[in-house]
C-alpha cells in the first residue's frame, strides 16, 4: 500500500493506493497516527487508487474517525472506485462515513 499526504490550507488531504488488507493494516494506522499527531483533524481521503480493501482496512479507517471525532474534526472519503465501493456499501460503512466524488467536494464537506 502506498501512502502519501499533501496540505490544502488546514485539511490534509490523505492518499492511498494499493491494498489495504491485512498485511497493510499496521503500516496505514501508523501513517494516519502520524498525519492526526501533528493535531489536524480534518482529513479528506482520496481513494481514487485504492484498489481493494478488506475488514482489516475498514478497522483502521473507522479507527481513524474515532479518533478524529474525539478532536472534534471530521473526515471525509473520496474517489471510491468500484469494488471498494461495493465493500463499503455490503458493510455499511457508507453510513458511517461520509463519502463525495472527487477531491473538491470533499474538502468542501471537511471545512
């Protein structure tokens, strides 16, 4: 899985490409615990490359909202292709999150 963050004023917008399954699992909760310790909680997350996830990806993504709704931010998904969105969707997580086509929706709903 690769990773990758840039800065738009004070949203961090997240890159992630690859998988995101098991194997992958450890390595993104720590990447994202770095992005969220330099105190931004207000992530939008482009999975526009990602091309597949599994329950163990879903655990970091909703660990990752936890924590940012503990600091009062909010979290935004974007760019969701097919298959993971279908993942989402057979899990429910479209409930949990909030999910927009492409990048300037979404740091549009993160602000």
């Amino acid at each position: 899985m690769e990773f990758a963050q840039e800065q738009a004023g004070d949203i961090v917008i997240v890159k992630v490409a690859g998988r995101l399954d098991s194997s992958a699992a450890q390595p993104a909760e720590e990447s994202f615990a770095r992005v969220l310790g330099g105190g931004v909680p207000h992530l939008a997350i482009d999975m526009s490359r990602l091309e597949y996830i599994s329950s163990a990806g879903l655990r970091v993504l909703l660990v990752v909202a936890k924590k940012v709704q503990q600091a009062k931010g909010k979290v935004v998904l974007f760019a969701l292709g097919a298959n993971v969105r279908e993942v989402f969707t057979i899990s429910g997580f479209d409930q949990i999150f909030s999910i927009e086509a492409d990048a300037a929706a979404a740091v549009a709903a993160v602000r």
